[in-house]
C-alpha cells in the first residue's frame, strides 16, 4: 500500500514572532524551522503501519519554497521511502489553495491512507486535511488521537467535548494525527545517511485562485502589569477578596 | 445579505455555544442588512424556534434518522443545501470539535474560503474582515474574502450571545436528498468522559498544573480547587509529556489554546508555548515559588510561595465564601 504524508515546514514553538516589513507575514530572520509537531504524530503512523505490513511505500508531500527541503530530509530521516515538493515561491497559500494542490498530487499516487497533522502550529488553521478529504471524495477522521487497520477498515478515534468519538472507515481515506496518536520515534543515525541518497522529486504547485487574502499580521497588545499580592499562605485572603472585588471573577 | 449559522445539536440538545455565533452574527446582519437563518442537522427538531431568542429569523432543520449523531457527510450535505437555498454573505460555525470538522468540508465543497477560530469579525468597507489568532496566539492575523459567502469559525468564549429577545424562530424544513449507505466514514459510538466535565475551550475558569506539582498524585490538589470554583483542570506541556496528565488538558501550542474568565496557573513558570495558549484570558492567576518565573509578567495577580501550602489555603478560601 503507498501511504502519503503531508508535512509543512514551521518556526519551532519557541519561536518569538516578528512581524515581516509587508505588515502580513511573519518575518523568517533568526527563526528555526523544524516538522510541524503534529505532523510527527502522521508520520509515526504511516512507517508504523508499512512495517507492520512488511511492505508499501511512504511519500512524504509537502508545498513551499526551497528552504522546505531540509524538512522533507527530516521525514525521509525518519523513514519515509521518497518525497514530492510541490514549489511555490508564495509565502503563506491559503488552506484551500493548499488543499487543491496536494489534492492533485495525492490522486495521482492513488494512496490506500494519505495523513496529516491535525493543524500546522504557524496559521493553526486546522482545514487541509479535511478539505483534501473532500475534493477527493474520501473518507476522513479528522484529529485522531488513536487509530487501528484491519484489512481496509480503519477504527479510530477522536476526542470531542467531554468524550471520545469512535469511528469507522474503508480505506482509501484521510487521516489527520493529534498528539498523543503515538510515540514518535527520532531519526536514527543510519536513517539520516539513507535519507541523503532518497529522491525528492520537485514540480510546480498548482494552488489555484487564492481563498483568503491576509491583510495584516499584528502583535496582540502586551497585558498590563499585573501584581504580586504577597507571599505564601498569607496572601490567600488578599487575592481571594481581589478576584471578588476587582476581577469579580470568583 | 443574510447571514447563515450551522446550529450544532448533540443527543438531540442544542448546544450553547452556537448562541455565541447567533449573537455575532445579529451584528453582522446589521451592519450588513440581512436576516439571520440558522442550519441544523438532526433527527428531529431539537426546539428551534426558541433560538429566536438568540437571535434567529429563521432556521432550516434537516431532518434525518442518520442525523441523531455527528454525520460529516450528511451534515456537509445539509450546510451545502442551505447555502445553496440562501445564498449568505457569509456562515459562521463554532470552533468546537464539530465545527471544526465540518467547516472545512463545506469550505471545499463550496469552493470558499475559510478562516478557523476567529476572535473577532468586523465590516469594514462593505466587506468582511475575519481576525484571528495564529502562533497559538502570539500574533493576530486579519484576512478577507475576496469571494462571498465567506466561512469563519469563532473560537468559544470569545462572541457574546445577544440578550433574549422574546421572540421565536420560523422552522422550516430543509430537504435533502441523502444516501446514508454511500457514506465510508461513520460515527458508531460517542464515550463520554467521566463527571461530564465542561471542556477547556469551553471552560469559564480553568486551573492548571505545571512541573512544579512534582508529580501526577498531588493532582488532587488542584481538583479539589477546580471543584471548590467550578473549574477545568489544565496541564502545561512538561507534565503531559512526562506522562502525568493525559493530553486532552494540555494547554499551549501543541495543546489548547483557551480565553475562559479566569486561569489559575499552578506551578507553572510560563514558557512561550504555554503562554502563547493562554494570554488571552480575561483574569490570570499565577502561584509559583519562584519569583522570576515568566508566569508573573502576564498574571494580572500572583502568589510567590510554596504552592503546597498556598492552593489548600485557596481552595478552603473558595469553599467558605460558596459557604
């Protein structure tokens, strides 16, 4: 079975951000890019699952500039078999531009599971894999935080408020992986000297008309300074008659 | 233009939080001069016209056995169909688990664009700008549409609901035409979590646990105060990760991102990831020994001491004024 996992290329969460001179971007000076978190989570699952079949094929998909190949290097680090790069020179394409040009790619490769992270940590928009579900006609189980194949049944499960959803699919469908779907493993030494001979293949995203125009990107106002109302137990009474009487939260 | 919201009903119930997405969008009707048509899928009408109440004109019920439960397809279908049937300027879905779901399938079935978990919406030029947080928070990002209808979920707890307005809704129905059996994804089983815990995206008060607890057992601790405020319990990445807590709790950028009235920051010295999750709060609390902990620069008050004494004294404080 060929397994697709879609990645994207992120600042890591410690991340300060800055915004860029265009007043719409984040500005990329100094910030370190890594494998969106949740992205792990999807690639864990697919390798998972070609080594409990003892075959298959995992393509690791991503769009963006050149500088997303180091990521791509990181997923076939970890034991992804080949990669596609979809190349674009824009910025921030909006989810359903996104959507459309992996949507292309993955119906040429006619995968029997293609997988996501539930949301990328930068835009945290949370829509690609769904969207991508849907412009292929395929089932999904969006945000899964725990998942099993049998034959081509997939049983997963997704949390909701106050619950767990239980669902069930017949391949080929869309994944996309919340933390805590497994334990991610770390590139292994030998996989990052495999990773160099992998192929990355590089075409034209085709990401169509844009959905959304983002017209600006702004630092949320700093809070005001708040206060220390004392130290240890004694200090109980003063914030419990603060929270009353100038919050009036309690 | 009109206005559309997806109305979300779980176990025959409407859920609350679509009163928030009613309320906003009876501003946005204003401003724009449309009525406001609600959307639900169900198996039978949950009480619709009382969403009047929220501001409602007039709500589409689909009406399907199969609609009991979340069906993705057939409420895509049903969301489609009342677009079609209206054609809004835009539709407004809650950031809940099913909203989020959902959304983005109507999004792409309609060819539109979408923007998830908005904090606020505003007309400005006759056209509608969605802001909404990115980075977990660390910065806000203002979009437009630059076709109609435009999709925006808003994130709970952040649009207030409009006051009773003593009126009720039109129920009309929506017909569909859909085919349960061509389905390949269905729901077949909801467990509930224990004690019907309020989610943390939907918590008024929250209080969270950071390494500082030591270890899972002295949880307890902030159970019992959560319990004493009505609250949710949270977790800061170190504690999930060390395996204390299970993941549903993690507040920050690879958990939740939440803005209840009042977080209770436990033991937790404040890394970005963590803050950027929960600054929006309305009230932060912060108790931690260390007076230098990053925490203390976005807690609004704080507690400088030994967090083994100061949360029992706390939460006894609660109890007597509930007293």
């Amino acid at each position: 079975m060929i397994q697709v996992v879609c990645v994207k290329q992120v600042p890591d969460t410690e991340t300060r951000v800055k915004v860029a001179a265009d007043g719409r971007n984040l500005d990329p000076a100094g910030v370190t890019w890594v494998l969106n978190p949740y992205d792990e989570y999807a690639v864990e699952q697919a390798l998972r699952i070609r080594e409990q079949q003892g075959g298959g094929e995992v393509v690791a998909l991503t769009v963006g500039g050149a500088g997303v190949q180091t990521t791509l290097r990181n997923v076939l680090a970890l034991g992804a078999d080949r990669a596609v790069h979809l190349r674009t020179d824009l910025p921030a394409p909006d989810p359903l531009a996104l959507a459309r040009a992996l949507a292309a790619e993955i119906k040429a490769l006619e995968p029997g599971l293609a997988w996501f992270g539930k949301q990328a940590v930068d835009d945290d928009q949370g829509q690609v894999g769904a969207m991508v579900a849907e412009l292929l006609g395929l089932p999904c189980a969006a945000v899964a935080c725990a998942f099993a194949l049998e034959g081509d049944k997939v049983t997963a499960e997704r949390e909701i408020e106050g619950g767990r959803e239980v669902l069930e699919l017949t391949l080929p469908a869309v994944v996309t992986a919340e933390k805590g779907l497994n334990e991610p493993r770390y590139a292994s030494l030998k996989g990052i000297m495999a990773a160099k001979k992998k192929i990355i293949e590089e075409k034209p995203a085709a990401l169509g008309e844009p959905n959304l125009e983002v017209i600006a990107l702004e630092l949320p106002p700093p809070r005001a300074a708040g206060r220390i109302v004392g130290q240890g137990v004694e200090a109980v009474p003063e914030l419990v008659r603060v929270l009353r009487e100038e919050a009036k939260v309690i | 233009m009109s206005i559309l919201v997806f109305i979300e009903q779980r176990d025959g119930q409407v859920r609350s939080v679509c009163r928030e997405a009613l309320g906003e969008a009876t501003r946005l009707a204003t401003a724009l001069g449309g009525p406001v048509v609600g959307v639900c899928a169900a198996a039978s009408d949950p009480g619709l016209a009382a969403l009047g109440e929220a501001g409602a004109d007039k709500v589409l019920l689909a009406a399907h056995a199969a609609f009991a439960g979340y069906d993705a397809a057939g409420y895509t279908r049903a969301v489609v169909a009342a677009v079609e049937a209206v054609k809004p300027a835009a539709v407004l879905f809650s950031a809940s688990s099913m909203g989020r779901d959902l959304a983005p399938r109507v999004a792409a079935r309609l060819g539109a664009g979408l923007a998830t978990d908005c904090v606020s919406l505003a007309v400005e030029g006759g056209r509608l700008i969605a802001a909404r947080p990115v980075y977990a928070g660390k910065a806000l990002q203002k979009v437009a549409f630059p076709r109609t209808p435009a999709l925006a979920s808003l994130r709970p707890k952040v649009f207030a609901p409009v006051s009773p307005a003593g009126r009720s809704a039109a129920v009309e129905p929506l017909v569909l035409d859909h085919d349960v059996a061509a389905s390949r994804a269905k729901v077949v089983r909801v467990a509930a979590a224990g004690g019907g815990k309020v989610d943390l995206t939907e918590a008024e008060v929250i209080v969270s646990g950071g390494r500082g607890m030591k270890g899972p057992e002295h949880f307890a601790l902030l159970e019992d105060l959560a319990a004493a405020l009505g609250a949710t319990v949270g977790a800061s990445r170190a504690v999930v990760d060390a395996g204390w807590r299970p993941h549903a709790e993690q507040v920050g950028q690879t958990g939740k991102t939440v803005s209840p009235k009042l977080y209770v920051a436990v033991g937790i010295s404040g890394a970005i990831q963590h803050l950027a999750g929960m600054t929006s709060s309305r009230c932060i609390v912060a108790v931690n020994k260390d007076p230098e902990a990053p925490i203390f620069k976005v807690a609004d008050y704080g507690i400088v001491g030994d967090l083994f004494e100061v949360v029992p004294a706390f939460t006894q404080a609660v109890r007597k004024l509930g007293a």
